[in-house]
C-alpha cells in the first residue's frame, strides 16, 4: 500500500533530525502519504509501525526521536486479518 504511492520504491533517501521532519519531506514528495501516517492532528497512526534502527519509536520519544545520518528508519503498516 505504501509502496504503491511511493513510486513502488521500497527504499528512500530522506534527511531530517526527527521522525516529524523526515515525513515533512515525505509530504512534500509523496503528498498521499500523509494520510497514511499521520492523522488529522499530525500525531503518528496508531496502525503504522515506526523502527528507528530496529527499536519501535514510541518507545522512544515518539515522533520527537532524533535521528541521524545513519539512522534506518523503517516505517510498517500493520496487517490485520480474521
């Protein structure tokens, strides 16, 4: 789903110095997208999973987790069945 909208990139090249700022830059190239992670309020969706280097970001600080230049951000939706 999120891939579709991406330009069926798996793998992107983003900068910013926070969760919240790498997907200001995704906004801004992949406009459709923000729907998809973000909700009205900005906050993150609670159906999409956010990995800084492995480590679920709310256990973090959230949206406000500082990243850099070697940071992996890995950005998951859930799959739900039944």
């Amino acid at each position: 789903m999120l891939r579709a909208i991406a330009d069926d990139q798996t793998v992107l090249e983003v900068r910013g110095a926070t969760i919240t700022a790498v997907l200001d830059e995704l906004r801004a190239r992949y406009p459709a997208l923000e729907r998809r992670l973000r909700d009205e309020s900005g906050a993150l969706r609670r159906y999409v999973n956010f990995y800084v280097d492995g480590e679920e970001c709310r256990r973090l600080s959230g949206a406000d987790t500082p990243l850099s230049a070697a940071t992996e951000l890995m950005i998951i939706p859930s799959v739900a069945g039944g």
